[in-house]
C-alpha cells in the first residue's frame, strides 16, 4: 500500500463498463456541479485520468452493496456485483 493523491479536475474522465453505471455516474456529475462548478466526460475507454465505474457478473448470490474501490496513480476503479454496490463505491 502506498500514500498518494488522485485530484479530480474538469480533465478527469468517467469511464462506465456496460452502461448500465450511467445513473451513478450522473449522480456524481450532479454533485460535482453542484458543489464544484464542473462535471466529467463519460467516455467509453480511458488509460489515465480516470473513474471508473463497472458492474461485474457474480455467483449468487451477489452480495448487495459490496464493491471494491482500488485507487491508483492513474484512475480509480469502483466495481460491484449489483448496481447499488456501485453507488455506495462511487458515494466513497
């Protein structure tokens, strides 16, 4: 494990898996708005500079509001099994 810090800028992308992130991702951009006068790019791919939310198949049962937030140098990734666990990664 190692320190370091990810700053969200108006260059910083969201990157959704299947699309069907779109309601978390609008959310987030909704609160960015809000409270920092700017919103994100929804893309389809990113390499750098990226939060990326993806739903993932499970074996069941999924567990509910389970998601995993790994964050790194060039992104953030937050995966989930059901979309409320994406939420609750992307409200993290």
């Amino acid at each position: 494990i190692k320190q370091g810090i990810f700053l969200i800028t108006p260059t910083t992308v969201i990157v959704l898996g299947d699309g069907s992130e779109k309601e978390s991702a609008s959310f987030f951009n909704q609160h960015l708005r809000t409270y920092y006068g700017f919103q994100l790019k929804i893309v389809k791919t990113s390499t750098k500079n990226f939060i990326r939310f993806s739903k993932i198949p499970s074996e069941p049962p999924p567990v509910k509001e389970q998601y995993r937030l790994v964050a790194a140098e060039n992104g953030i990734t937050i995966t989930a099994t059901t979309y409320s666990g994406v939420f609750y990664g992307m409200q993290t």
